[in-house]
C-alpha cells in the first residue's frame, strides 16, 4: 500500500483549484481525499454563487446528477438479498412490454423498428449500460431531444412513455453505451415493485438514514435549498450563474426521482456513502449490505470484447471500473456527474476522493477536465 502525504496533497490539488478559478474555469470547488478512514484533505475554494460572491462551505449542497448512480446500484442489491429478484432475471419477467421492443434504425429524421434484439437484457444490464434501453449514441441522443420531461411527473411514466413511444437504441448485452436516466429508472421501479414504497422513501428509509446522509434528497426542504450551489457556465470568458430553479436535475419535476441523476447532497454525506462502499457494505456498526452482496458492485460485467477499444475501464454496477490504468490500481471504481462530480475509491490503497462543482456546460462531463486534473494531482501525492 502506498500512503498519501496531507502536505503533498494540498500542494498539489490546492493551487490547481485556485488556477481553475483565476481563469474562470470554475466558479469554485470543494475536494476531500481521505485514506485508511483518516481525512487527509477537506478544503473548498470559490463560491457557491459567483454572483453573489457567496463563498462554498462545509455544508454547501450539490446537484450530484449521475453520483445518484452508484446508490440506486445499492438499492438495488439491498432488493437481491432479500431475494425480491436477481439481477440475471430477464427484464420481461417484471415488465412484458420488453418482449414487443425492436432494436431501432435511423432513417431520415426518424426512427423506425429494425429488428427484434438477439438476446433479451437482463436486469443488471440496466445498471452497467448494456440493455439498450435509451442508450447514448445517434438514436438515443434523438429520443433524448424529444423527451417531454417536464410533463413526466414520475420514473414510471418516463418508463412507460420509453416502452409505448420508443425502440431500443442498441443492441442488448452485446453492445455498450451509456444510459443516463431511463435504464435505471426500470430499476427504481423493480426497487419500488417489491418494497411497497416510493422509491425517495426506500432510499431515505434503507441508506440515507442508517449511514445519518441528512442533506441528502431527491426533494430538498427550503434549508436545503438555502445551501444549494448555484449552477455555473462559462460564457465569454467570464464564470455566469445559470438559473435551475427548483430542479435538482434539469427540468425534471421533484416527482421524477429519477434513479440515474436526481439526488442533491453534501461532499460530507457522499463521503459517508463512499465509506460505506470501501467498508463493503459497512460503515462502523451499521450494515447496509452483507459483504458478498455488496462484492456485486465493483465487478467488471462488461467483457473487454464488449467495450471495444477501451481496455482500461469496465462497468459495475452504477460505477466505472478500472482494469488497466496508469495512476489507478486495478480495482479502483467511482463515476461522475454531468454538473462536474466526481468520486473514486480505490480499494488496493483505502482511498476515498471526492471533488465536486456544479458547472452546467463548460468543465462538467466526465469530471472535466479539472476534476481529471483532481485526480492526478492526488496520485501524485504519494509519500
């Protein structure tokens, strides 16, 4: 195991964030590095309004956008063991209008049915993008531009207009390509099938208050909202606020939980979460998951053959997995947000990092390119 240094960390992530800044890349950042359960670094730079010139804090609240991810793929094993369904259960078991689904193609502006998909997705492959359902790419992208999303008041009705209006965008199992709302939505609804309660509720009732996340909603209270970060962009060379209203995704009503990017939270509460995944399941005497269930996350599902070219990630369960990095040990995982989130954890060394901001379109995907420069600067901090 090699071990961080406090002081080297905040030498070399700390004067990259004040450059972002400076240079009106972010309107600000907060960053948390832990390692074996001990806080190396907590700081945050910049603001949470940039307008305002409101500074961020300890308690400044993230839209976390597609780190909801990684805790509907919790939800979801919390449902496996106690035997409500497996994730190898083909998907038409819980939801037969799969089976009338083609795979589609584009002709002109349109898409139309192509074929019937080779093989039926099953239910983890709505969690690691491989079900086709509402998959990136030309078809997806274009379903996604027509989506009413401000008049789908819930995950179901976002599912049931996808199954009723919709062809698969890719082919199942076979293919990979990121999924960024619907495919976990059809989790949420399994989650919510079986346990009898709203999906925000099951979450709230089995995570967020065993591991004590409080600022952590799919609907914030007004003091949530209070601490909520003001979305960014960059336009003309200068750092803007953009205005979400009361949306913690998009234009999604609060009533869409949408199980793939809707939560809000505090860098502090998704440290909680994310020690909980490095404990296995366990965050001192609470058990969220028993260690051989929760062991189904971080695994690579998607085989090398699949992802193509990429031999260097995989996917989890709602996580990225690295196989064959040159900064990461093999093992790492985490994913980011489209608001510029970002977390790993990597096992092999009992690293917890965290960095998050709230841009709109400029630095956010993927981490962009700070939060990737985030992650250098901690691997580079080594005793």
């Amino acid at each position: 195991m090699k071990e961080l240094s406090p002081k080297l960390l905040f030498r070399n992530v700390i004067p990259n964030i004040e450059r972002d800044i400076s240079n009106f890349d972010i309107a600000g950042a907060s960053v948390l590095v832990a390692q074996k359960g001990e806080l190396l670094l907590s700081e945050r730079r910049g603001f949470s309004d940039v307008e305002s010139r409101e500074p961020l804090k300890d308690n400044s609240v993230f839209r976390l956008a597609s780190m909801t991810k990684p805790v509907t793929a919790i939800a979801a094993l919390i449902a496996v063991e106690r035997g409500w369904f497996s994730l190898d259960d083909p998907i038409t078991d819980y939801f037969s209008q799969f089976s009338e689904l083609y795979v589609g193609r584009q002709e002109g502006g349109e898409i139309i049915p192509d074929h019937k998909p080779y093989k039926m997705p099953k239910v983890y492959n709505f969690l690691t993008h491989t079900s086709g359902f509402m998959a990136s790419g030309a078809l997806g992208d274009l379903y996604d531009s027509r989506m009413p999303y401000p008049e789908l008041l819930s995950n179901r009705q976002a599912v049931d207009y996808c199954l009723t209006n919709h062809c698969l965008t890719l082919e199942p199992i076979s293919k990979v390509s990121y999924c960024a709302y619907q495919a976990f939505d059809v989790v949420a609804l399994l989650v919510e099938k079986f346990s009898g309660m709203s999906y925000s509720d099951f979450l709230s009732k089995e995570i967020f208050e065993p591991l004590g996340m409080k600022d952590t909603t799919y609907r914030p209270t007004e003091n949530i909202w209070r601490r909520t970060v003001t979305m960014s962009n960059k336009v003309e060379g200068r750092i803007v606020n953009v205005d979400m209203g009361r949306h913690t995704f998009e234009q999604f009503p609060l009533t869409y939980t949408s199980a793939g990017a809707g939560l809000v939270g505090t860098v502090y509460d998704y440290y909680t979460f994310a020690r909980m995944l490095l404990g296995r399941g366990m965050l001192d005497d609470v058990q969220i998951l028993k260690r051989e269930t929760f062991e189904l996350m971080p695994k690579a599902y998607v085989p090398k053959s699949v992802m193509g070219e990429n031999s260097i990630t995989s996917w989890g369960l709602g996580v990225q997995v690295y196989l064959n990095d040159g900064n990461r040990p093999a093992g790492t995982y985490g994913w980011s947000g489209a608001y510029g989130t970002h977390f790993w954890i990597d096992p092999e060394n009992e690293i917890i990092a965290i960095y998050m901001k709230n841009s709109r379109w400029h630095d956010s995907h993927g981490a962009g390119n700070t939060g990737r420069q985030f992650e250098r600067d901690v691997y580079a901090s080594f005793r």
